[in-house]
C-alpha cells in the first residue's frame, strides 16, 4: 500500500513538475519571441520571463480542478487527484500553451443530479473567478507602450505608429492574433489605460492579459452545454437528462456548424474540392457516430452539415468560423459524449443551485469566442 501510494503521488507531482517546466518554456516563448534551441542569444533571463505566464495560468487550472476535487470530497465521491498534461513544441520552433490542461478522473459514483450540479460546476466558478484577478492585475499594470519595442525592435523604426507599417507588410513574426469575448471586450474598454492597450496582435506578449484570456477560453469550452463536460453537468441539473439530450445536440450541431465554417471554402479547385470534401465528410461521419444513429441517418446529418457550410461560405462569403474547435467536435462526438447519464436520485434543484447554474450559462456566453486565434 505505501509503494502504491508512493507511485501515485510521484506521478501527480511529475506530471506538475513537467507541466510547469513546459507553461514556462512555453510562455518564455510568447513573451520573448525566442526559442530555446533555435535562438543563439536565448537566456537564462528568457526562461524566467516565462514565469508571468505559466505562474497565473497554471494557478487558474489548478484552483478549477481543485475546485472539482474537493466538491466531490464534500459529497463524499471518490476522485483522483488532477493529472496535469504537459505539452511543448518548442523543440520544432513551434509555439505551444505548454499544457493540454488537467483532468481529475471520478471513481466512485454520482448518486444525485445535485451532486452531478455542484461538481461540475464547481470548477468554472473557482477558476473564473481567479481568472478576473489575474486580468484585472494585468490590465491595471500595463507596461508603457515602448514595451513591445524590447520584443520587436524591428518596430522601433516605426515608432508608435508600427500597425500602420508592420502588419500589412507581413512583419509580424508570430502571425497570430487573439480574437476577443464579451467579458475580455469590457476589460479593453473598462479598466485598461487606453494609452498603453497593446494591439490584439500584440497581446501574446503581455503574460497576464494572455494567461487570462487563455483562462476565459477553456472556460468557455469547459461550460459547452454538452455531454458530461462540466456545462453539460450544468444543463442536466437545470432542465433533466430528456431536456439535456435535446438542447446538448442542438448545441453540438450548431458548435460543428461554427467550425467547419472556419474549414470550407468556395470556388477552389474542382478536383481538390471533390477531394477534400469528401475528406471533410467523412471525418464528420466518423464524428457522428458517436450520437447513437443509424448509419444511413449519420451520413445524412454529415452530408446536411456540409451541404450547409459550404452554401453559408457561398452565400455569405465574409462569414467564418474557427475550424480549431474541429478536435473538439470529435472529442465530443466520439470520446466524451454528447448525452449525460441519469442518476438514481434525478430530483429537480434547489432554487438557490438554479440560479448558479443560470450564472455559470452567462459565464460561458461571456466567455466564449467564436474566434480565439487568428492566424495572420
């Protein structure tokens, strides 16, 4: 029993370990521009710059699992402790968030729709709520605008008038920009010094905005009104397991429909189109099938989405969408699940859980963003 438990918790802090390591590499990376194995003039100094990141995000994951675990402690449900899962592409000079997040796994069983309610929405609500410390540290404790000069001196040249010169001349060495949400939207116009408010090209750069702005979106993807995600535990405990199965596939074929817009495009070639649909159709054929239906009605509702898409991107050609959140569609379909499974005790919610569950569905809307990343 003691090596047993001495291999558990060994495994939990290796995997922390590793993942701090890895926000941090990655984080040096977006605040810095360099890379550790490709960037001769790399320091000691880059690494540690890479703490203003990994220190805030990590935090936030972690207060959210923990906000899962110690719930599920309350209710007396068996749960592990959080496996954190650490990702770095550094190494092919690419650029990573340095984690795919944290998972804790329940292994004794959900006996109420209330206790399915307060686990999952325990989580969010903990993590959101540090996620508006960190972003209101960083929007109040915005470097002077000259900052982006230390990360870009090719921009100095420009002054302070570098957008008018950089961008549209491809100078931007990252090529990406964050897309933005309701509640980040109020931050920038709110609280920010409008004198230092970086370009949304530029805010990878800026730790605290980046870290919380990551937060705000794997919040948003946590409160998905689906399956057993933690906004699907939220829909269950709301409306029922009759009434989640209905708004969590509507949500899910709308969610598909949002990203694919990202990935279709009309009037390529004819050949490559024929190519590439049937591709893209089989992929969410093979999405789909995860929902229970027959195969001809699953190759139906492929066919019908990308029929959809493709006259949406046709007709409204200005229309899109983001085809990253593909890989969550799959997980959803396929691994995750979109319906939610019934307790034994499935009596309604007290008036007091209902209206935090209506918050955390106003969290999520606030936090969401059709478009978190822009390649440019």
């Amino acid at each position: 029993m003691i090596e047993k438990n001495f291999r558990y918790y060994a495994k939990k802090i290796l995997l922390f370990v590793l993942t701090f390591i890895t926000t941090t590499l990655a984080g040096s990376e977006w605040i810095t521009n360099r890379f550790i194995f490709n960037s001769p003039d790399y320091s000691w100094a880059d690494f540690l710059a890479g703490l203003h990141y990994s220190i805030p995000f990590l935090f936030i994951l972690t207060v959210h699992e923990f906000g899962h675990f110690f719930t599920a402690k309350y209710h007396k449900v068996e749960v592990t402790l959080p496996n954190y899962l650490p990702l770095w592409l550094g190494f092919m000079s690419a650029v990573s968030f340095g984690t795919m997040g944290a998972l804790i796994r329940i292994v004794g069983p959900i006996k109420s729709r209330k206790q399915f309610f307060d686990i999952g929405i325990a989580g969010p609500i903990a993590g959101f709520v540090v996620a508006l410390g960190v972003l209101f540290y960083g929007f109040t404790n915005l470097p002077e605008p000259e900052y982006i000069f230390e990360i870009h001196p090719e921009y100095e040249q420009y002054g302070l008038d570098y957008a008018d010169h950089v961008y549209d001349n491809g100078e931007e060495m990252m090529g990406i920009s964050l897309g933005n949400n309701l509640l980040f939207s109020w931050f920038e116009e709110n609280v920010a010094d409008p004198e230092r408010l970086p370009n949304h090209r530029e805010i990878i750069h800026y730790p605290y905005l980046f870290a919380g702005f990551l937060a705000l979106f794997f919040t948003a993807l946590n409160l998905i009104p689906i399956g057993q995600l933690d906004g699907g535990h939220v829909i269950y405990g709301l409306f029922g397991a009759k009434n989640h199965q209905i708004i969590a596939f509507t949500l899910y074929m709308i969610f598909t429909f949002v990203a694919g817009l990202g990935l279709i495009t009309a009037g390529i070639d004819l050949g490559d189109f024929a190519l590439y649909s049937a591709m893209y159709v089989g992929f969410l054929y093979f999405s789909f099938k995860g929902l229970g239906f027959q195969q001809s009605t699953t190759l139906m509702i492929a066919v019908g989405m990308f029929v959809a898409q493709y006259l949406t991107t046709y007709i409204f050609p200005s229309v899109t969408g983001f085809s990253g959140y593909l890989l969550f569609v799959f997980l959803l379909g396929r691994l995750i699940g979109v319906k939610h499974p019934v307790a034994p005790d499935d009596r309604p919610l007290s008036t007091g859980r209902k209206v935090l569950g209506w918050i955390c569905l106003i969290i999520f809307i606030i936090c969401f963003s059709f478009e978190p990343l822009v390649l440019e």
